[in-house]
C-alpha cells in the first residue's frame, strides 16, 4: 500500500536527519512529525493537503522550506523556534496566502517565487 501520511511525532527529536524526500502521493503530515530533527530544509510533494502544528518546529538547522499551492491546512506553530530564512512557492498567490499564515504565527523570512 502507497504511504500517505507522516505519522505524529514519527522523526521528533531525530537531529541526524538531515535531508527527508517525501513522494508524491503523500497527502498529510501530522502534528509535530519533524519537530526537533537535524532538518536543513524541507521540501513538501505537490500531493500535500495538510501540515499539523508544529511539524517543522524546533529544527535548529533549518533555512529553506518548500510549500505547494495545494495545502488546503497550515497547523499552528508550524516553523516555531526554526529559523527560517527562505519560503518557496511555484505560484505568487500561494507565496501570499502562506505570508499571511507565517506573519501570523511572527515567522521571519524570505520569500522565492519560482513559476
């Protein structure tokens, strides 16, 4: 069977990885799934429809996230403690929509438009 989802807490705390490269085909990531790992960036497949709170928070390490248009939710507290430096988007409207998601949840960064 095809995976479709990152299980709660799956890679909490796992600071050695580093680098994680999901598959199309899954469509949710559960709360807190990568908090406290090694990530340096994270990279979502286009099949992704949700990411629960804190998935990515306290990853020390992180600098660059890759978000597709087709996340319909976005969990509190997704990047907290993660010092994010780059937000990448395919589509100007989806870049917008996270802004508004990340300035809310006081995230600093930068974002990358990439059609």
């Amino acid at each position: 069977l095809p995976v479709e989802k990152i299980g709660k807490t799956a890679f909490r705390g796992m600071t050695h990885v580093k680098t994680v490269t999901l598959p199309e085909g899954i469509i949710r990531i559960r709360d807190g799934a990568f908090k406290g790992s090694g990530l340096t960036e994270f990279s979502a497949p286009g099949s992704l429809l949700s990411i629960g709170d804190e998935a990515l928070a306290d990853c020390p390490d992180l600098g660059k996230v890759y978000l597709p248009e087709t996340i319909l939710q976005i969990g509190e507290n997704i990047l907290e403690n993660s010092p994010l430096s780059v937000l990448e988007c395919k589509t100007q409207a989806a870049c917008l929509r996270f802004s508004c998601i990340l300035q809310m949840q006081k995230i600093n960064y930068f974002t990358q438009f990439f059609p």
